[in-house]
C-alpha cells in the first residue's frame, strides 16, 4: 500500500526538488483545527523509524493514509522531518489502519474498543457496512438499535463536517467552527455559507467578522457591496454592545464602520438605512444626538419601562402592613435589633409596590430582605425567589431559607420554542417577586422576567449598584434608581459584626476612593495586598501563593477554594495565560487529556461557561469541575454545583478553563478566597468598580498582589465605562435621556 519515498536528500542551486512519500498516519502529534496545521508521525514502507510529516490539513486522524509531495528539512530542535506543500488524506485500507482511523475518536460513539470489534467481525468492508449494511452492526455483542443508530448518524455527521472543512481550508481558513457550522446549517452548509458569508458572523459561536470577511472575498464579493456594507454596520453595533451599550451615535457608527471596511462613508449610511428598512436596527435620538440601536436592545428597553410603569399602580397585594407592631414582631422572632435605617427602609418597603434595596456588603441588606419576607410570609403572601446565576440563587436560597431559582430556570426556558414558557400570556403565579444581584441583569434578560411577573405582584430588586454593570448590554439597575420612579433604599451603615472585616472595611474604603488598609500586627488576617515591582514578580508569587502558602497557611484547597481573578484575559497577567499555568501546576498529571479549540481538558480541571446555553441549561459566568473524560464516546462530562452536564468534543468551545478567570466573570460568584493581580500592563482596566467588584467575592480571604501604583491608580479612577442607554428616560420621560448613562 505504502509507496516508497526517494531516498535522494540532494540539494541543487535551485532549491530542493519535491520528492513524494506516502504512509500511514501512527500518530497526530499536532493539529491545530483553527489553521490546519499539523506534525504528524507517519509509517513509511523501506524504512524503520517513523517519518515526522509536517504539512496542512482540514483533519487527520490516525489510520489515516496520506501522500505527501514536499522536501526533507534537518530542523534544529526536531530533526529530520519531511514538510510537504500539498498533502493529500486517503482513507485507510489496510486493517491495521482502519482500526487505528475508526478508533480516533472522530466518529462519536466509535472509540477504540468498538473499533477493534467492528474491524475483527468485518474486515475491510466495516466501511461499506457502516453506510450501506448498518444493520449487520447488531450482529455484534452489546450493540443493539440505539448504538447502531448512534453510529450510522455519527458517520453522515462525520463526512458532510469534512466536506465543509475541506471548503473552509480551501478559502484560506480554519476548521475548528465546522462542527458549528454544521450543527447550524446541516447538509446544506456550503450552500447556505456560499450564498451569504456573513450569516457566519451572526450565527456561528466563535465565528467573527474578520473570519466571514476573509471567506466572502475568497468567493468574490466586492469590498464596496452593499451585502457588505450591512454585515459591518451589524458587526460593529454587536461589538459597541458586547461592552455594554444599548445604542451608539449615528455619526460614530459611520466613522468605526468605514475604518473597518475601508470604504466610503456614503455606502455605510446607505447600508445604515437599509439595515433600519429591514428592521434590523432602530433610528432614535438620545438627548438630541442621532443614535442606532440593535432592534432586539431597542425592545428591550421598551418592554422593561413598559413592564416597570405597569406594576408601579395599584396597591401592594399584603394591603395596609402596620410597621409599628410588625417590626418589634420580626425582632422576636429573628433575635436582631434591627438599626434605624433598616427601620425606615422596612416601613418604604412595606408601602411601596416596587422597591430597590441597594448598599456595599456589611450593611445589612440580608437581614432587611429575610425580616420583610417573615412580614410578609405571616400574611400568606406568594413569594418568588431569583437571582441571575446558580450560585447567586444558591446563596439566596441559604440566606432566606426559602427555595430561590435562577432567572432562566424560573422563566421556564423551552428548547422546541427557543423561548421562555413564562411570559406576558402565562405570567408567574406570585405575590412578590424578588431578584437579587439585580446589578448583573442585562437589560434583554430584565424585559423577558418583568413581562412574566403578573400585574398586582408587587417587585423587590436588590443588589449593589457600585459593582460592574452586567456583562451583557445596558446599566439597568442604575438607569432605575437613576429614573427615581421606584422607591430605592441605598444602605450604608456597616454593621459591628461585619465592622471586624478587613475585606468588608477595605471594599468600602475602595468605593469611597480611599487605598485599602493592609494587615498589621503577626495575626492572621482576611486582606492582605502584597506589593511587586513587575509582571514577573507578580506572577511568580501568585503561583506560589496558589500551589503552597494559602493552602498551607489556610488550609484552603487550591482548586476548590481558591479563586485568581484579573482584569484582563490577554497578557501573561490575563486569565488565558494563567490557566495554562496553573493547571500545569495543579493538575498535570490527570488522564485522560482532550485537546480542543486550543484548550487541553483533563478531569479535575476547573472550567467556566463562557456563553449561554439554555438547552443545557449552563450560563455565561457558571463554574465546574470536570468529572470524566470519554474518549471512546467522545464526551466530556462537567458538575456545576452538583449538576452533571455533557458535553460533545465539538462543543467545547463553550468552555475555558477557569483556574483564573475574569473580574467581570466573577459576577455573582463568591468565593472562600481571592487572589487579585494588579500590574501596569492593565492601566486601562484599572477603575474603581472593577477593583471593589474583585474585593467582594472574597468570602474569608482577599489577596492583592500587584505594583502599587496600579493599584492606587484603579482605587483613584472613577470615570467608568459610561453605558450609552435611554432606559431612564423611557421610565420617566421628564427625567431626561441617558446619552452617557453610567455603569452601576
């Protein structure tokens, strides 16, 4: 089967003369899915050792049969390697090979095991069999309809994902989306890829303009078209929303949009106003400035301010509560004094339909939440419990002793309909409904629950509005205490018992622009910041500080426990370069390993959802530890907070490691403890609301290692990435638009 290769390695004047070499692929040392690359170690007939093959392609997989044309290279850090300029893959023939190539894990449900069974019972038809004789696969022991099924869709799945690999290598990109792409658009892929590039961009997870743009011009779309022209328009709306804003200003779009196409202002206000004909945007003036809004935000406001002005009439559903025997009553049976604040904040409370309970951590906002609810639960009022995240409604739950559920559980996500089941037409079935961490809600998560709450149901938001904003679009809690429409009670006196907390003390000397007081004394203490002169210093302590002195010290797990939160994900300070780190350090040895989307995943390993999927109902922000690594299934199983979740090979694009993760991240979460790196790199991360965010997820430990000049710096600035929304002044018009809303 194996041709010979030449055995001359003569080099002429010209450059060395492209030799052939053909073999059987033994192992795949390295592919990269996003370029093709790959170094492959290559059984080649007339010689003993293996062959390195260092050439491109869409996949590989070992068994495989390739002919490559190239030349030999003596490199100096790996030898004699052949590097080809055209390789060409060529199912296997031999039995050794097919086993090998069905064995791969390229074909879900086919691992090694099923693959050496399948080969022993049909030889070189196992091909044949698989597509065209499927049924015979039952006459093996332990396969039974489903399996076979199982099998006979993986292979169909498996050749039309080649196919589109093939198509994306041969325009010049890579092939690690192909599994996406055909999850989206099915057998007709190419088609619907070929007909409109860009749908790529808007469809496809991980698929970015730049990557829909390169493959548009491979097919020969023109760089002035107006199909174009729209795509950027769009793109660069996501992207001034993937930070935050609801709108932008006309003339800044036109400007952005023509620097990214490189073609004339005229043809993007063309495209401006066809994207708006089709409904794809809304024109609206914001504070008398022109401005674009994607349609789903403009919705989304509109629904929000619409539901809020809704549930602010009529009476509370509890009626007349008389705060004056009520509360010596809660006292009783909570055992707290509760302050004068929090005595004033009960009567608001008690008489309002919709209320904002806003303050730092330490001044009492559990204690005010639980006494109300106890009110109110002793006048048979339904309650519901919410929060944006598992563990933000986890905590809650602890807190209140009542049952609390995230927000897209709560609303009854439905897959059929890619909808909520919980809605405007089927409201919940509550009295009050309360949602903590409101901070973190986005402003197309808040339209969908305050459509689902029922007219005479009274609303509670609670959280801090000097945290970050929510990661997805708009600044909705502070565009609501902002619009003062809706009674808010911002708390601020810190409570003895929390008094004792460095972490609590230095957050709110954080917020008040004030640097944090460090330990003093030889006790132990729950803040620490420890001062570097340089990224490598930083870095070389927060290992350290990870692997050996917190554990040691307090006696904290270092992966369970301890969490590394940063400003950035780039940078050998970000969280990408820290993961690999710390996961070489704390978990090297697990097996078995998958590499995938540049990542490699071991059992052990802690990860993080990096977007929202309802079907599996995991959220941007969730954390997990990998359970189990099946190879032979090609699934990867994670536990988020005692939940089992699968995951396909193909899919783990949705998740990173999280060893180390983003502040903005961090949202929600709290954690036993917290290392925070602050270097000059991040000068343009360093705000105020970021450092005091990363300060209150530490539960019983904070630790800040970083130069001193950033972080006096990030304590110092305040000038927060202002949100573009008009929120406020949708809630209330004479309250005056929100052109630079700030961020909570």
């Amino acid at each position: 089967m194996a041709s010979s290769f030449s055995s001359s390695h003569k080099f002429y004047s010209g450059g060395p003369p492209p030799e052939r070499l053909s073999g059987s692929v033994e192992r795949v040392t390295f592919h990269s899915e996003e370029s093709g690359f790959c170094i492959l170690r290559t059984k080649v007939k007339g010689r003993r050792d293996l062959v390195t093959v260092v050439g491109s392609a869409a996949s590989i997989a070992p068994g495989e049969y390739v002919e490559c044309l190239g030349s030999w290279q003596n490199d100096r850090n790996y030898g004699l390697q052949f590097k080809t300029t055209q390789l060409t893959v060529v199912p296997p023939s031999t039995l050794e090979g097919i086993e090998k190539y069905l064995g791969s894990g390229m074909v879900k449900g086919i691992g090694p095991h099923f693959a050496k069974a399948l080969v022993y019972a049909f030889r070189e038809e196992v091909f044949t069999v698989i597509e065209e004789e499927p049924q015979r696969m039952l006459e093996l022991p332990g396969i039974g309809q489903k399996r076979m099924e199982k099998v006979t869709t993986a292979w169909a799945d498996q050749k039309v994902i080649r196919e589109i690999m093939v198509f994306l290598q041969s325009n010049g990109l890579g092939t690690g989306r192909a599994v996406r792409i055909f999850k989206t658009y099915g057998n007709e892929s190419i088609i619907k890829v070929s007909e409109n590039p860009y749908r790529l961009a808007l469809d496809i997870h991980g698929i970015g303009f730049t990557t829909a743009d390169t493959l548009a011009r491979q097919l020969g779309i023109a760089p002035d078209s107006l199909i174009r022209a729209q795509a950027g328009v769009h793109h660069v709306l996501q992207e001034i929303s993937g930070n935050g804003h609801c709108a932008t200003p006309l003339e800044y779009l036109v400007a952005e949009a023509a620097k990214l196409l490189d073609i004339t202002p005229e043809i993007i206000e063309t495209a401006i106003g066809a994207e708006v004909a089709a409904e794809n945007l809304v024109s609206e003036e914001i504070n008398g400035t022109p401005a674009l809004f994607l349609t789903p935000l403009y919705r989304a406001e509109i629904g929000t301010a619409t539901s809020l002005q809704r549930l602010l009439r009529g009476e509370p559903p509890w009626g007349v509560i008389d705060s004056e025997k009520a509360i010596p009553w809660v006292e009783g049976k909570t055992g707290l004094i509760l302050s004068d604040s929090q005595r004033r904040a009960i009567n608001l409370a008690l008489s309002s339909k919709a209320v904002v309970i806003t303050g730092g951590p330490g001044v009492g906002k559990t204690t005010l939440v639980n006494s109300i609810l106890l009110m109110l639960q002793a006048k048979q009022i339904a309650v519901t419990l919410c929060a944006p995240t598992g563990r933000a409604a986890k905590r809650l739950s602890e807190s209140t002793g009542l049952e609390a559920k995230t927000i897209h559980r709560l609303l009854e996500f439905d897959p059929q309909s890619f909808g909520f089941k919980r809605n405007r037409d089927n409201p919940l079935e509550t009295d009050l409904i309360v949602i903590d961490e409101a901070s973190m809600v986005d402003i197309v998560l808040m339209n969908r629950l305050l459509a689902a709450v029922p007219d005479n149901a009274a609303l509670m938001l609670v959280g801090d509005v000097d945290q970050l904003p929510s990661v997805g679009p708009g600044a909705v809690l502070g565009d609501i205490i902002r619009s003062g429409s809706i009674p808010t009670i911002s708390l601020t006196e810190i409570f003895r018992q929390a008094a004792s907390s460095r972490i609590i003390i230095n957050a709110h000397r954080i917020n008040h622009g004030e640097m944090p007081l460090n330990r003093e004394g030889h006790g132990l203490s729950d803040f620490y910041f420890i001062p570097a002169t340089s990224p490598e210093e930083i870095y070389q302590k927060l290992i350290l500080l990870v692997t050996e002195r917190i554990p040691k010290r307090f006696g904290f797990h270092p992966v369970r426990d301890v969490q590394v939160l940063t400003p950035m994900n780039r940078g050998g300070l970000g969280a990408r370069s820290l993961n690999v780190e710390l996961q070489r350090a704390l978990n090297e040895k697990a097996e078995p390993k998958v590499t995938r989307f540049g990542t490699t995943f071991a059992p052990g390993d802690k990860v993080i959802q990096t977007v929202n999927n309802y079907d599996k109902e995991v959220f941007n922000g969730d954390i997990g530890h990998i359970l189990k690594i099946d190879i032979e299934e090609s699934i990867l199983l994670v536990d988020y907070d005692g939940r089992a979740v699968e995951y396909e090979f193909g899919e783990l694009d949705e998740v990173s490691l999280a060893y180390a993760t983003s502040i903005h991240k961090s949202q929600g979460s709290e954690y036993p403890a917290v290392i925070i790196p602050l270097a000059m790199q991040h000068y343009t991360l360093l705000e105020r609301n970021l450092i005091y965010t990363a300060v209150t997820r530490g539960k019983k430990l904070v630790t800040i290692i970083g130069e001193p000049k950033a972080l006096a710096m990030a304590v110092k600035n305040q000038k927060s990435n202002n949100r573009v929304t008009n929120l406020t002044a949708r809630i209330a018009p004479e309250k005056g638009s929100a052109m630079s809303s700030e961020g909570e």
